[in-house]
C-alpha cells in the first residue's frame, strides 16, 4: 500500500492523504490495486474549496425539495458576467439552459442537428465522448488528426476543410482535451471563417476554459458575431472546481431557437441537474475565485516540474506542454512496449494512465497507440513517485531490449 504522502508545505494541495483519497466512492483511487498510483480518469486529487463545502452544508440544512428546474436564475445571473468576459456577451436568461452533465449536452447536439449516417467533423486525438456521442447516435466520424508540430499541436486546415465537405456539426474541443491547446485568436478565426463556408452548426466545448496557463483572456469560439446563431456552446464547474460528482453543465446559444431545438432533441431522457450541484455551481463563482487562481498556479507549477522530468530523464518521450487542462499527451511510440504501454506501466510501474487509442474512433486508433494520457493533478510528491516508477520501468525495458 501506499504511504501516506506529507510535507511541510502549508499548501494543502501537498498534503494528501492517500488513505483518505481511497474512499470506496472514488472511482479514480478504487478502480486498481492499493500499490497503483492512478493518474487516468480527469478529476483532481485536491480537496474541494472550503467555501463550496460551507454552501454544500448550509444547503442541506435547508432540505433537499426540488430546486429550481425551471431555471435557477440565481445562477443563470452569476454566469451571464463570466460568459461575457469570454466574449458571450448580450446574453439573456433565454440563451441558456442547465444539464446534468457535459456530455449530454454532446450527444444532444449530435442527435438534434444531423441524421442517422451523416459524417461529424471533429479532430482527433479527441475527448472520447466525442466520437462515442457520434457513434452511438448511427452517425460516421469525420475525424481530422492534428499535426504534431514543432511547437505543439496544429490544425490540418486542408484536411478540415474536405472533412466538412457534406458536414452540417462540427464538434469543437476549447481548450483541448487531450492535447491541451488553447486555440489562439487567428486559428479561431480561421475556423469560423471555414465554419462559414461550408455552413455548419458548431458545438463548442469549452469544460477547461478556467484551467489556462497562458495568462491571456479566453475567447470563446462564439465571440464572433458571426457564428454566434449556428453555435451551441457548453461548460461547466466540475473540472475547474473538481466537482465531478456534482454532475451540472451549461448550454448557451444567441440563437434560443436553436437552444431550445437542441435542448429539446434528448426530451426526458436527459434528467436535470441537482439541487447540490446548484449550490456548489452559485458558490464557486462567488467566492472560488482564490481557490481557483491557486490551484492553476500549482497545476502549472506540476506542468513544469513534469516537463523538466521528461527532459532531464525520458528525453525521449515526446511531450508538448499543455497551455490548459491538467493532462499531458505523452508519446511513448519510441518504447519497445509502445503497442502495450497501457499494460506495461500498469504492470511494471504500477501506475495507471489512459491509454492513447481511447482517444480515436474505430480505424484510427492504431496511429495513437504509444501515445498515453497523464494527469497531473496531484500533490507533488505523488507526482515525482508515479514519474520516477515510469522512469524506472521504461528505462529498464529499453535497456533489455538493445
């Protein structure tokens, strides 16, 4: 089993307690064996922000009634500033309609706007509800796999472009999961620019907007006037605030019409979000703002130290920093185990990533094996155990095998 991990550090986020984060209810810390480090699904290791765990109890002191289904306006009034620092602005109660999740939001804008046997553009490596959301609904993935540049990931412009040819979505991940981009201000043009041509609805994820390390505003892909009518936009809390088992999101258009018609798509089988994750939603805007702004810090602290790691002793690995999220896309294709990475740190590290191919639909998940997912959201000493047990297991197979 693993020791408890302390340090002398006031930070709390260097204090944790692995025995405490093994509870039977996290997915994360039970899925493997006790000596497994996991760093795979995407949820933060910290703990939750004093000032959300307040409002969470005051709220139960309160009864646990149906809240405010029909629209928490409270709610609704602290997000309308937010989206307009990200330029959504002229925004109405009327633009915008809570889910319990992301993801639905997803697959309702896949179900809504094309039909059965239609392609979906989309860029891969990608988040995998992407591709599963376009699957799972009959449709085909019209998947575009980003250049691996010299200075990160970049758009396959020619590629996009015949991709959308007898498209009508295109599913945008802003910032990137798992890549980590942050799409600048001219790619965003150029993408709204083909958006235009080739008249295509937009869904625009942008769940990681908060978790940014480039310093810059955030620009929303709907901050054009242009594209404002034929995008869906969604976020949420859960990953900036790592409250994930709080299950809430949001879906914003200009255009109510087609909020409503993509609201609509998915009728009652969507459910509704809850009345806890409400409150955990109000208190983090008004009062996770510090919390947040330390947590990027360190997240960005533990992005560095993990690219000095990789550079001063797996110089081999491939990595671009991320400019936001908390996980690292790694190319491990170099290894000899690169077609069972996955199983190998597992196994030989007792660490536990997500695996490349994860990341890809059917027919192209081949050219993303030895690729791995990594999250860094985690104290750093846990951090420096899980990439010195890499190191250790990686190198020695490399050695083995010359």
């Amino acid at each position: 089993m693993l020791a408890r991990m302390t340090d002398t550090a006031r930070n709390p986020r260097d204090t944790l307690d692995v025995n405490a984060l093994r509870h039977p209810d996290s997915l994360k810390w039970t899925l493997y064996p006790e000596d497994v480090i996991p760093m795979w699904v995407a949820d933060m290791d910290f703990p939750v922000a004093p000032p959300i765990m307040k409002a969470l109890h005051e709220r139960l002191d309160q009864g646990l009634g149906y809240a405010q289904l029909r629209g928490d306006t409270r709610l609704k009034d602290a997000l309308l500033p937010r989206l307009a620092a990200q330029g959504l602005d002229s925004l109405t109660h009327d633009n915008l309609t809570f889910l319990p999740g992301v993801v639905p939001g997803i697959y309702a804008a896949v179900h809504a706007l094309t039909t059965p046997g239609e392609p979906v553009v989309t860029m891969t490596p990608i988040y995998h509800p992407f591709h599963l959301a376009i699957t799972d609904l009959g449709r085909r993935v019209a998947g575009v796999p980003l250049r691996d540049g010299e200075n990160g990931f970049e758009i396959n412009w020619a590629a996009m472009d015949a991709a959308s040819r007898g498209s009508r979505l295109l599913l945008l991940c802003h910032p990137h999961n798992p890549t980590g981009r942050v799409w600048t201000a001219e790619e965003l043009q150029k993408l709204r620019d083909l958006v235009l041509a080739r008249d295509l609805f937009v869904m625009s994820d942008e769940l990681h907007a908060d978790l940014r390390f480039t310093g810059e505003p955030f620009e929303a892909f709907a901050a054009d006037p242009r594209v404002q009518n034929r995008t869906i936009t969604l976020t949420g809390p859960c990953k900036a605030f790592n409250t994930a088992g709080l299950g809430i999101g949001a879906m914003i258009s200009h255009n109510a019409q087609l909020l409503t018609r993509v609201r609509g798509a998915a009728g009652g089988l969507m459910g509704h979000e809850s009345a806890l994750s409400l409150t955990m939603w109000r208190a983090a805007l008004a009062e996770g703002g510090p919390w947040l702004a330390e947590t990027v810090q360190y997240l960005k602290d533990n992005r560095d130290y993990l690219a000095a790691f990789l550079r001063e002793r797996l110089p081999w690995v491939r990595f671009h920093s991320p400019e936001a999220t908390y996980l690292a896309w790694l190319d491990l294709r170099d290894h000899p185990r690169a077609a069972d990475i996955q199983n190998f740190l597992l196994e030989e590290a007792r660490v536990a990533i997500h695996d490349g191919p994860v990341f890809a639909h059917e027919g192209h998940k081949p050219q993303y094996q030895g690729f791995i997912r990594l999250n860094f959201a985690t104290s750093r000493e846990l951090l420096t155990e899980a990439l010195t047990r890499m190191e250790r297991a990686l190198n020695a197979a490399m050695t083995s095998a010359s």
